[in-house]
C-alpha cells in the first residue's frame, strides 16, 4: 500500500511553548516505522498532519487533542474477526477517521467506512451483497465511569494508554452493523437449487382392521 504524506506547521506570534505544554500522539503506518507527532501548544503552533494511508496503531487521546484526519483503505481479507461470516474476502473498505475535541471538549473520533462485503444468505447458504455506508462517533474515554457520563449519540471508546490497532477499531463498527442472521430479500430473492420432495404416503397399519369391520 501506498503512502503520501503533508506534514506542515503554522506558526502563531509568541514565544514557544514550555516542556510542558508538548503533548505527543504515536502512530505508525507503512511507510513510516514509528512517527511521534509532536504539537507545541496552540499558543505558538497548530500542527496539521495530512495522511492519505491509515496508520496501523492510533493513540486515541493525543490525536484528538492534536486534531488529525486520516483517510485510506482496509483489504476485506485483514478483517480476521470478520472472515467466518463472509462467502468471500475480495475488496477494499474505504475509510475516514477525524479524531477531535467536540464543542463540548470531548475527545471524539468520527469516521465512516464505505464498500461491500459479500456475506452468506443463512437461508440459501449463497453469496448475498451487502453495501457498506457506516458513520460513527465515538467518545474516547479512560474508566467505565467515564462512558456513562457520555452525551446521547456517543459511542464509547475505551483506551488504556497503550496504542490500539486501526483495523481493530474499523472492524468493531463493522461487526456492529452487519446483520446477525443475512437473508436475501426483494429482488436478491433466494434461488434454491432443489425442492423439497413431498415423502410418499406410507400404507395406515390399521387400514386392515377398518377393512375387517366393514
């Protein structure tokens, strides 16, 4: 997978920002072994960081602190969790993430992921399309605690401190929305390749005996 990367600065009048004011969001992606994003507070600098590939592990809270966006594809066949589910594994998912502090200074990371899966029609057991247009936001938070304190319309997010993989996070969403039992409907209908025979009727053992009394 290709990668092309923008990395700019702007700077704002002042003096630069103490030690203490930096704050640093790990990510990796291909084309990078490990880059530490390193943001002076926006007294002194706003960072902008622009990927068109997504990075393999995010750190939820320093990215939405430094407010970075990434766009790129996810191969339906890395979605391992996914696999049992579906009749096969061709394609590629597009993806969008935006991690951010909301008006409400919520750390929140909204994306979307747009494709097609091809899942199995429990019915028919043949290969049944299913069109992928999700949207989601999701509060990061640290403690249970935090999740209940979540306005409606959040989604939680649960971090350690430790880095998360991507592709975990794109296929919880997945998981999510795709349907529990798939059926073929309206004009996907199902095509059975037999029908059911109906079983010949077997003689009544006591036909005889209805015989005898008349």
């Amino acid at each position: 997978m290709k990668c092309q990367k923008s990395l700019f600065f702007y700077a704002k009048p002042g003096p630069l920002s103490s030690p203490g004011e930096v704050g640093v969001g790990w990510l990796t992606c291909p084309f990078f072994s490990m880059l530490a994003l390193t943001c002076w507070s926006t007294s002194r600098y706003d960072g902008a960081l622009m990927l068109d590939c997504l990075p393999e592990k995010i750190e939820p809270l320093g990215l939405s602190d430094a407010g970075r966006s990434f766009r790129g594809e996810v191969p339906v066949s890395k979605l391992l969790r996914l696999l049992p589910s579906l009749s096969s594994a061709d394609g590629v998912l597009k993806v969008q993430m935006t991690f951010c502090l909301d008006e409400r200074r919520i750390h929140t990371l909204r994306g979307t992921i747009e494709g097609s899966l091809s899942l199995v029609c429990q019915r028919c057991l043949k290969p049944l399309h299913f069109p992928l247009e999700l949207s989601f936001r999701l509060g990061i938070v640290t403690s249970e605690a935090d999740i209940d304190r979540l306005p409606q319309g959040y989604e939680p997010l649960l971090v350690s401190g430790e880095p998360l993989k991507t592709i975990d996070v794109v296929e919880d969403e997945i998981l999510l929305a795709i349907p529990a039992f798939p059926l073929h409907e309206g004009e996907q209908g199902c095509v059975m390749d037999y029908e059911n025979q109906r079983l010949p009727e077997k003689d009544n053992p006591f036909s005889v005996l209805e015989k005898l009394k008349s």
